[in-house]
C-alpha cells in the first residue's frame, strides 16, 4: 500500500529534501578536509585543521544570526504578502553582512591569537593552526553573505536556492582540497585556500540566484535602504540569537581545547567523531530548516491549525530520521571512521569512544527541532536562555564532576547538553502553546 502524505507533509517534505541535501554538503567538506589531512603520515595538520576550523565556527557563526533571525523575518514578511519587506529584509541584510566581514578582516590577528590561547593545542599544531587561520579569514564578507541569503531563501521556500549555491560551492572545495593538498602537497595550508575559492564562489552563486527571485516590480530605491535605525532593529532582533550561538560554540570550543589537553591523538579522534556529530545536525537540520520556513509563515498569517500540522509533521519526521542515523552509526560506525583516517592510532581511539555517538542522534533531535519552531517564531529569547542554562548549569556541572573519566566525561557533558536543551525548550514550547503566546509580538 502507498504510503500517503498529508498536504503539510508534502509541503514540509518539499522544502526539507533540497534543505537537507544542502546541509549534508556542510560537513562533507569537513569529511573531505578529515579524509584529505588523516591519510598523511603525521596527526599535527589533522589536530591544526580541527583547532583551525573549530575557531572559524566560533568567530563565523558568532554571526550566525544573519542566517536564522533573517529566515525568521522573511517567513514572516511572505506570510503577510508584504513585498517591500522581503526586498529591504534582504539588501539590508546583506549590507550588515559584508560590513561585518571586512571588520573581521580588520581585526584578525588579536582574535586568532585569543582563540588559539584558549584553546591551548601543542606547539606544532598550534604554529599550523596559526597559519590556516591567517589565511582563512579572507573568507569573512562572502561566508557572512552566504548566511543571509541562504536565511532568505529559505524563509521565501526556495530551498532548492541553497541547495545549488552550497553543492556547486562544495563540490569546488572538494576538488581543490584533493589537488592543494594530495596533489600540490600543502598541507592545511591547502585545505585554507581551498575554503576561501568555495567561500566566495558560494556568495556569488547564491547573489545571482536571489537576484532572479526577488519580487516582481520592486526596484532599487531609496526606502529600500532605510535609515540607521532600520539596522539596529535588525540588530536588536537578533542579539538573542546571537548570545545563544556563542554559548553553544564556546561549548564546543571548550570541548575541543579539552580534548587537545589530552594529546594530539585524543584531538584528533575527537575531530573524526565531532565530524560525525555534524553529519547528524546538518541532516536532521533539513526538518528543523523547512519548520522555519511553514511557522514563520504561519504566524505571520496568524493560523494556528497550520502551527500545530508544521509542529507535528516536523517532529515526526524528524524523530525517523534520527533512528535511521543511530542504525547507521551503530553498525558502521568503524568503517566509517577507517574512512577517514589510516593513522591506526588515531582510528583506534576514536572507535573506542564511538558508543556515546550512538547516543547523540535521538538525544540531539529536540533541540534542532525546537530550534526551527523559535527561529521560525522569532522566539529569540528563549533561545538564548535555554542554551545558557544548558552550557552552564549542566555541561560545565557535568564535566567538572567527570573530569576523572578524562575524554569520557567530555562525551557525557556533552550528552547532558543536548538532553537539557531538549527539556528547557520543551518546557518552554509546552508553555507558549497551552497559553496560547506564539502569536504576540514579542520581537
């Protein structure tokens, strides 16, 4: 018997498959650039990618509210058929993003250096991770633009915008990690280069495919540009978002700095499990994505019935696709990891802690779920106080308790922070719907 979909599940379904194919396409190149590195003879250029790229994350999706408070906005301007608001949301989002980027530019080399401080690797990779970073960051302004037209597209539903903008982008990554690296012989060196060529391709991309969406009959004008305050309010929208996103990677970031005070070959195993970890948010991202897009559009219609059909289709497909990548993990999980890397030590470290990967998939799920239905509601704030009460009453908590299990405890700390993400934001999503607050206008 055909398996039959409701209206809201096809809809959802359109938007999460090109979504979900887009976000997979984020941690191959991290998959690439673990594979590309973990084959040469010495761990230090993996253990200098993994402190590098982890900085990156920090200092990038710092900003990452240019992505999701931009999807929320938009959603909510298509739902109003509010034209004028899409295009100013866009052209002024843009204008953040690329004078933001320069200002990274600018000021660089002190934040390498405190990141590179905090995170405290050993000598040699500390040097190689220096290197990649001081390349690297050229990649500001088009990786800052690159978030807020893909929040756009998603907030219009046109995912299908993301998905050739970042496949196209990646797959140029691939290629010159694999010709930088194996062929020319550069090390993590090559791995940064090759970033910034897909970075800045990806803008330009994405540029082009928003230029041929944006709504018929509007032109470039004055209004469009708004004033100061037009942008602080954009700012002010987002400070939530963006406290929230720096909790979560400081997380990870301490996570990582912890792991490097474990020795290079505990750093490295972590890089190959961590890049698991972004296997499974990315792909259950694509649920969570297309949720901003239909609850966004929701509240902005003011529909209640259509909240609760998004919600429940999401959270069931979600939680599917969470079982499907615990089944995969758990039976194979180590050919994976001989995947990507041949150094047997760093193979055989990471296997020994690849039980608490099984975990992470069904204890992740609800807060990348709930994340979609705030951002999708412009429920910033919560966010970010679920995530502060996550990262410092229960992951540092929890650490320091286990600190005698030594790369373990870091595993459980971790486990206990999505299980805590996933009961404040329940509660509190349990709390908007039985008093009926989703739609007031708290932005």
């Amino acid at each position: 018997m055909p398996l039959r979909l409701s209206v809201t599940d096809r809809r959802l379904w359109a938007l999460a498959w090109p979504l979900m194919l887009t976000n997979l396409t984020v941690p191959l190149l991290g998959l690439v650039d673990t594979a590309v590195l973990g084959h040469l003879d010495r761990p230090e250029y993996l253990g200098a990618v993994a402190v590098g790229a982890n900085l990156f994350t920090i200092l990038y999706w710092t900003f990452g509210f240019m992505r999701m408070g931009t999807t929320g906005l938009a959603a909510q301007a298509r739902g109003k058929r509010d034209a004028f608001a899409q295009t100013a949301l866009l052209l002024r989002s843009v204008m953040l993003s690329t004078g933001i980027g320069l200002l990274l530019i600018l000021g660089h080399g002190p934040l390498i250096q405190l990141g590179l401080t905090l995170m405290n690797p050993g000598h040699e990779v500390r040097i190689l991770a220096g290197e990649y970073a001081s390349i690297r960051i050229w990649s500001a302004p088009a990786v800052l633009c690159q978030y807020t037209l893909v929040g756009w597209l998603i907030g219009m539903q046109m995912p299908r915008g993301p998905m050739i903008m970042l496949i196209v982008a990646n797959g140029l990554n691939i290629l010159l990690d694999v010709l930088f690296v194996t062929g020319l012989g550069w090390n993590s060196r090559g791995v940064a280069i090759a970033t910034i060529c897909a970075e800045y391709g990806a803008a330009i991309i994405g540029a082009a495919i928003v230029l041929s969406r944006l709504p018929a009959g509007r032109r470039l004008d004055r209004a469009l540009f708004g004033r100061v305050s037009d942008y602080l309010a954009i700012l002010k929208v987002n400070r939530y978002i963006m406290v929230r996103t720096i909790a979560l990677l400081l997380v990870l970031a301490f996570f990582t700095a912890q792991g490097a005070r474990q020795g290079d070959i505990i750093l490295a195993a972590n890089a190959v499990l961590i890049t698991f970890l972004l296997v499974i948010s990315n792909a259950l991202d694509g649920f969570a994505n297309a949720a901003e897009a239909l609850i966004g559009e929701a509240i902005g219609r003011g529909s209640r019935r259509r909240f609760r059909q998004v919600f429940i289709s999401a959270l069931r497909w979600s939680l599917w696709g969470a079982l499907l990548l615990t089944v995969i993990f758990v039976l194979g999980g180590r050919h994976l990891i001989g995947l990507l890397t041949g150094i047997e030590s760093v193979r055989a470290t990471a296997s020994h802690y690849l039980p608490w990967l099984w975990l992470l998939p069904f204890t992740a799920v609800w807060g990348f779920l709930l994340d979609g239905v705030f951002i999708g509601a412009t429920r910033t704030r919560d966010m970010q106080n679920t995530m502060l009460f996550s990262a410092l009453g229960v992951f540092l908590p929890a650490w320091a308790l286990t600190t005698g299990w030594g790369n373990h405890g870091l595993w459980f700390a971790l486990i206990a922070l999505m299980l805590a993400r996933a009961a404040s934001m329940g509660w509190l999503f349990w709390r908007h719907t039985t008093r009926g607050t989703w739609f007031e206008n708290l932005r």
